[in-house]
C-alpha cells in the first residue's frame, strides 16, 4: 500500500484493510528525483509512511525506497534503518538494472539485508497535451491510459495514414524511457546478490507470466499458451519472489484461470499478496482456485513473514 495514491491517508488503508481482513500492510514509498515524464509521476514520500507506522504501529511495517540518484545515499538508509524500515520499496525509477548506480544502491540493500520490491514497465510514446478542452483531454486519454493501450494502438495505426493528425501526435509526445524493464541484467543482478530478496511486480513484470506478447495492451490479455520468463526466473534462482498486486497482478492471474492455478501451485512459495491501493476482488480469486490451504496461506501472510525474516 502507498499512503498518498488513490486518496488514500492512513485512516483510509485502515478502513480499507479491516474491510478485507487485512491485520498488516507493507507502505511504501515512491521517490523519484528527476523524472523523466513528470505526469506519470506521484511523490510518494518516506515521512508519511513513518507518520502512519507511528499512529499504526501494530498495523503497518514501513518499506522506503529512495532514487539511486539521492546524495549521501548510504546515510539515509543507515537514518531509516535506525527509524524502524523492514525493506526497500518501491523502487521505481527509469534506470536499467545496468547501471552502475543500481549495481551501488543494491550493495547497500545487501549490507542491510533488505528485501526489495520493484516496478518494471516497458518504454513508451507517452501523449502530453499542450492546452486546455475537451479534445486535447480525450485524445490525451486514448493515446495513453484508456482501453488498456488499444485506442493508442488504433490511432497511431490510423495517424501514420494521415499527414496532419501525424504531425499533431509526434508534436505531442514525449519519449519515456521506461523502468528497470531488462530482464537479462534483472537476471544477473539477482545472481550477483544473493543476500537480496527481490519481489517484482509491475505491467512488465506481469505481462511476462506469457511468452508471447502482443503490442496492442498495456496489460497483456488472453490465453497464456507458454509461460514466460518469470516462471522460468522463479523456478531457478531462491531470492526472488513476486506480488500480484495492482491491475498488472490482478490481470495476470484473472486472464487465465487454469494457468494462473499452475503458476499459483508452482510458485506457492514465492508469491505475495497485495492491493497497491486497488479494490480488486484478489482474495475471492485466489480462493476459487482452489489451491491447498498450505498455499494459499504462504501466498495470504507466510511468505511476506518469510522475506522480512
């Protein structure tokens, strides 16, 4: 959960967990120095979630995540470690895993023995309008967001067939770079740091419960035929783990419901449950699957025990 998205203050996530049963909720933070597109951006900031754990304590365990940018890094994880944080997250920031200022901030997770949640999502065109009316809000709205990625797909198919509406969205748009969306070097940060337990989520992420992906959704629909690369990342490396949190985890497991029971069953033991502030009906999913109690219980509450041990 995040204190701040979706209007949600502490009382909020509160209320919203008694309703669901919840006894204890992750906060996390979401801090980005320089974002690249300044829209898809929300400053998420730590002393909101150390101001909710204080009121709450018994409620919340606080996570914080700063940009790898941040001056004095090693001190300020050293100032929360002393406050109270369990873990890092959620980092989410336009690197690669890469570079070498995420080869640094990890050594410093490692020294601390942190768990680390983190976002992918794959580079885009994003649509910024310039003014003000209506048709600058709707044509911001079908280019980017709206219909899970489709009118975007449909109009820029269209505009490419159409000198003035082409000009207009090229004039409009600006390139985002994406969030720690490479794979290859994901999979080679988890080998080269073995004393982090990483948990993914995110479209990215979990759009690759598939291996075949189709340019037209930004949460990939349908039948998943394959398993894609995180079934194969789970199975081989211990340290990484998943939530199925947000439209991307809710998506992923409700787009197929015999794939998603053996990706459930498989990885039982290294998949975590959340909301990220959303009001999806995950749990009476996941109980229609019709796992083990055992598994469903390690999804539910053990394994977030497990990885803050």
């Amino acid at each position: 959960m995040h204190v701040g998205l979706a209007r949600y203050d502490a009382d909020t996530i509160i209320r919203s967990m008694d309703q669901k049963g919840v006894d204890q909720s992750w906060l996390l933070t979401w801090e980005e120095i320089n974002p690249p597109v300044q829209t898809l951006h929300m400053d998420l900031p730590r002393h909101s979630v150390l101001e909710a754990c204080t009121k709450y304590p018994d409620r919340f365990v606080p996570f914080y995540a700063p940009d790898p940018a941040t001056d004095n890094l090693k001190e300020q994880f050293d100032q929360f470690n002393t406050l109270g944080i369990k873990g890092c997250g959620e980092l989410k920031v336009s690197n690669k895993w890469e570079d070498p200022a995420v080869e640094s901030y990890l050594e410093i997770v490692q020294k601390h023995g942190l768990a680390i949640i983190f976002h992918m999502e794959n580079p885009r065109m994003q649509y910024i309008r310039n003014k003000e009316g209506f048709f600058q809000w709707l044509l911001e709205r079908l280019m980017n967001d709206k219909y899970n990625g489709v009118s975007r797909y449909y109009i820029t198919q269209f505009a490419e067939k159409t000198g003035i509406l082409k000009r207009k969205i090229k004039r409009n748009q600006v390139y985002f770079p994406g969030i720690l969306y490479d794979f290859s070097s994901l999979e080679n940060r988890i080998r080269q740091f073995p004393g982090i337990r990483f948990i993914g989520h995110g479209p990215d992420f979990w759009n690759n419960i598939s291996s075949l992906q189709r340019p037209k959704h930004i949460h990939q629909k349908g039948s998943i035929k394959a398993f894609g690369i995180i079934d194969r990342l789970l199975e081989e490396y211990d340290n990484l783990y998943c939530d199925i949190s947000g439209t991307s985890g809710f998506n992923a497991m409700n787009r197929d419901h015999q794939q998603s029971r053996l990706f459930l069953q498989k990885h039982s033991s290294k998949i975590l449950y959340g909301t990220d502030n959303t009001s999806f009906p995950l749990v009476e999913l996941l109980k229609t699957m019709k796992l083990e109690r055992e598994q469903l219980e390690m999804i539910l509450h053990k394994n977030a025990l497990k990885v803050l041990e």
